[in-house]
C-alpha cells in the first residue's frame, strides 16, 4: 500500500533564509543546536584575521565552554553570534535564525553579557537594571521591579543595589552585567568571561549560578581563557587558538581520548623511573619524593607492575590518573595552556 505522502515542512515564519547549503546537507547534530556556524571569519580592518573558518555546533541544554587564550577570537565571535559585527564571510546561526540579519527576532530570548557591560557611573545598580529593562521592548513593565530584585539577588548584589555603580568594584560590575542577562528567562545565554575580575569566592558563586541556570534547561554558552574552569563547569567546550578552532565536543570525551598519566608511589624511585623506562613507558618524571609518572606503555600494566616487584621496588601504589582536560590540551597542541596573551 501506498504511504500518503508527507506534507512539506512550513517554511519559517520570518526571516526566510536562502541557504547557502541546502538543507538535507546540514548533519542531524545540527537539528538540535542552539548556535552552528559555517566558515565563520572575521577580519578586522587593518588585516588582522581574528576568526578564521570557525565551524561551532552548540547543542541545546549544553554548557559550552569556548575556551582559549587571550586574543584567540573569543569575543569576536561572540560579537558576530550576536550580530555586532559583520562577519567578513561564512554564516552563523543562533536559535534557528542567521545572524546578523535574523538578530532582532532572536536577541530578546538571549541573554548576553560581553566583555564589561556598559553602566551608568552615576546610577546605582538597582536603577542601572530597571533603565536597562525599559530599554527592553518586551519586557514587562508591571513586574519590573520584582525582576530586577530577583535578578540582584541572584548574583549576590541586593546588599549593594543602592550604590552608584561607579563605586562597584569590577568583580561587582561583572555581576551586575550578569543580573542584566538574567532580567528575563532566556533560552541562551551567552556570557563572556564571566568570571573576569571576580576572587575566587566570586568565581566560585558564578560558577554554582551557571549550574543552577542549566540545570533548568538555558544553555549557556560561556568563553574563558581559564582550563580549570572550563573543567568545572562546562559539558561541552570548544578550543580555539589563534582565531581557529582546535576541536570541540563534550568535555569527558575530550579527556578520555587522552591518555591517562600512569603513577607509582614508592620510596624508590630511582629504580621505579629505570624499570618503567624497559617497560617502554614514556615521559617519565619523578616528583614529590615518592612518585613517578609516564606515559603508560602499550603493554598489560599487570607485566609493568610485576616487573617493578622483581626489581625489588617497594610499591605503594600503581594507578592510572584520568587525564584530565589540561592533558588533552597539551596532546592537541603539544604546548602547555598558555594564558599570555
Ligand atoms: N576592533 C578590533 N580591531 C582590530 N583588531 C581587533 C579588534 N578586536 C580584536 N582584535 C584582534 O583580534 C584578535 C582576537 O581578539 P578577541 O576576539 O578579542 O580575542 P579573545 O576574546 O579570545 O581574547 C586579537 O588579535 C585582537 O587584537
Ligand atoms: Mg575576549
């Protein structure tokens, strides 16, 4: 029998799009993806090539860290995903709709703070927000205020929202930029270096914040020059250097296509280094006393471990460390993660 055929798909109802690709071309990962983008490049007046054929695929509920150093084309690209720059060529998608010509039916489900939001000096934090929310034509005006205190709170700053935010320190400020994204429930949320300026305890409440906000469904999209952080936080990263993307995908996986380290504490460690180095394992550092660690030889660790008992090595532990996503980043570039910029 014959299957009745299937009805076209509706088109989108604005900002009907010519694709440069057609659609049964795009991969099935991008049906779910809050942000794609297609040999996305900018280069700045004078020459200088910022971001150069990036292809990012964010999946919806992801907490994607964008990671790299100072000067890699984080908030370069941020900016084109947010439509204040043109990029020089190849595309960008945010919530379904390309970017810049699409921004203004996406931008009000997007919360952004991008490298040190714009404040009133002269006006406290409190009124900095209820300014910046009447400035937001589809916000609410009648629960304004209950908005802007909620969001206050959140980020640790209802103590201080009668100051003028002149007064604020920077990790205050950062915040506030944060409350500014939080005015309204988004689907995205797009923070760069959200964590810039703030001490440790700071960052920590950041951190804790960004859990809370994935854990009811924003992704977030957030850029950091930190590894650790990324570590911490994030499902999903994305790592550039130089205005390239060096891979992306979730973070675990990333790690776990690195080898771990293997360590072996003993108090003999001289001999532990010499009979690891036969075994075939690579790398080999002594540190702390009592520790060895390598690159784990492509053999059965059992072999290894035994063959350090007959060496008459006093073994007090043997373990393979997860790597961790440092490792990976290493792997990938053969240099440390270098955050001079
Ligand atoms: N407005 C601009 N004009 C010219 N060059 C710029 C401009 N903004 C950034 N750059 C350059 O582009 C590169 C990427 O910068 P940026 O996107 O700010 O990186 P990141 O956010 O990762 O630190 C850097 O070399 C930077 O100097
Ligand atoms: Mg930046």
């Amino acid at each position: 029998m014959e299957e009745p055929e299937e009805p076209e798909e509706p088109e989108e109802p604005e900002e009907p799009e010519k694709s440069e690709e057609p659609m049964e071309e795009r991969p099935a990962a991008e049906a779910g993806a809050v942000i794609v983008t297609r040999a996305l490049t900018k280069r700045y007046r004078g020459g200088q090539l910022a971001v150069d054929g990036l292809d990012l695929t964010v999946p919806a509920g992801s907490v994607f860290g964008f990671l790299g150093p100072n000067g890699s084309g984080k908030t370069t690209t941020i900016r084109m995903l947010m439509g204040l720059i043109e990029p020089t060529s190849g595309s960008a998608r945010v919530l379904g709709h390309p970017v810049p010509r699409g921004a203004r039916a996406v931008l009000p489900r997007v919360g952004a703070l991008i490298e040190g939001p714009a404040l009133y000096g002269f006006l406290t934090g409190r009124d900095n927000l209820l300014r910046y929310d009447a400035a937001d034509p589809t916000a609410d005006p009648r629960t304004r205020r209950t908005r802007v205190a909620d969001a206050l709170e959140r980020v640790g700053l209802a103590a201080a929202a009668g100051r003028k935010a002149k007064a604020y320190s920077l990790g205050m400020k950062q915040r506030l930029g944060l409350a500014a994204a939080l005015l309204q429930p988004r689907a995205l949320l797009v923070l760069d270096e959200p964590t810039n300026g703030l001490d440790p305890q700071g960052m920590r409440e950041i951190r804790s914040l960004i859990r809370e906000l994935a854990s009811d469904g924003t992704t977030v999209f957030l850029s950091s020059h930190l590894l650790d952080e990324i570590e911490q936080v994030c499902t999903h990263v994305a790592v550039m250097a130089r205005g390239r993307l060096l891979t992306q995908g979730p973070v675990a996986e990333l790690a776990a296509g690195t080898r771990g380290r293997l360590v072996v504490t003993t108090p003999d460690t001289a001999d532990a280094a010499r009979v690891l180095k036969e075994q075939g394992a690579g790398d080999i550092a002594v540190a702390d006393g009592d520790r060895v660690d390598a690159e784990p030889p492509d053999r059965d660790l059992a072999e290894v471990s035994a063959a350090l008992v007959r060496a008459g090595v006093r073994v007090r532990g043997f373990a393979v460390e997860r790597a961790s996503l440092e490792d990976a980043f290493v792997a990938l570039t053969g240099e440390g993660f270098d955050v001079a910029g």
